[in-house]
C-alpha cells in the first residue's frame, strides 16, 4: 500500500504536481479530440459544396450569387473550430513540455533515498506503482 506519509515532502510534492499535469495533458488531448470531430463536419460540408464558394465576376449583381445560409454557417464553424484545434494543440504542448520534465526529473531522482524510512521498507516500488497506476510511464524516456 502506497503511504504518502513515509515518502520524502519533495517527492510528495513532485507526485502530485506530474497527477496534476498528467490530468491536464489528457484532458487537453481529449478537446483536441472533440474539437478535431466538430472541425471535421463543417470542413466535409465545405469540400462537398465547394463550387458554391466560388465568387462571380459575370453577374453584377452578387459576388457569392450560389453560396447559401448553411454554406455561412459551415464556413464560421469550420473557422472557429479550427481557432480551437489551434489553441488545444498549442496548450497541450506546453504542458506536455512541463510534464516530461518533471517525469524525468522523478526517473533522475527515483535511485536516490526517497522516503523517511530508517529500516528496509518498499516505498521506492509503491512510489513507482502509485504513479504508473496513475498513468504516468517511468519507464520509457
Ligand atoms: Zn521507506
């Protein structure tokens, strides 16, 4: 059983800010996800009436004499769900950057004396087990 209590307040600290951040990746990997599906139906409607985007230089009348109220409304959506994929795929980055530093700063850190143990005791295997329970690899670099 994992006793928080044993283990040094540094890697206390350090396992529950990489619980932290390994929730945020994976949230914002999941409204990348989301945001990745709402982009996609737009951008089909668009592929699929594309011809209908085409401005007109013979009629005076209208520029956009095809395009109709749907075609608008595929076009903002596409747009705005874009900005999204943008934005999610830019703040994933930045936490994933946060994220594999402290993971390897645990992995640098997991060979040195990380409880406040003074007999043999197993904290160092429950430190590892609690944190690859929670998702977060130690193994691979
Ligand atoms: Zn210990």
């Amino acid at each position: 059983m994992y006793d928080q209590s044993q283990i040094s307040f540094i890697m206390q600290k350090k396992s529950e800010k990489i619980i932290e951040l390994k929730r945020s990746k994976d949230d914002l990997l999941r409204k990348l996800y989301l945001s990745s599906i709402a982009f996609a139906i737009p951008f089909l409607w668009i592929v699929r009436y594309h011809q209908r985007y085409f401005p007109s230089f013979e009629d005076s009348g209208k520029l956009f004499p095809h395009i109709t109220y749907p075609d608008v409304i595929a076009l903002i959506a596409s747009i705005a769900t874009a900005v999204l994929m943008y934005y999610y795929t830019r703040q994933h980055g930045k936490v994933k950057v946060k994220y594999d530093a402290l993971r390897h700063d645990i992995m640098d850190n997991i060979g040195t004396v990380i409880c406040i143990c003074h007999d043999q005791c197993n904290c160092r295997e429950e430190y590892i087990k609690h944190l690859v329970d929670n998702g977060i690899d130690l193994v691979i670099r």
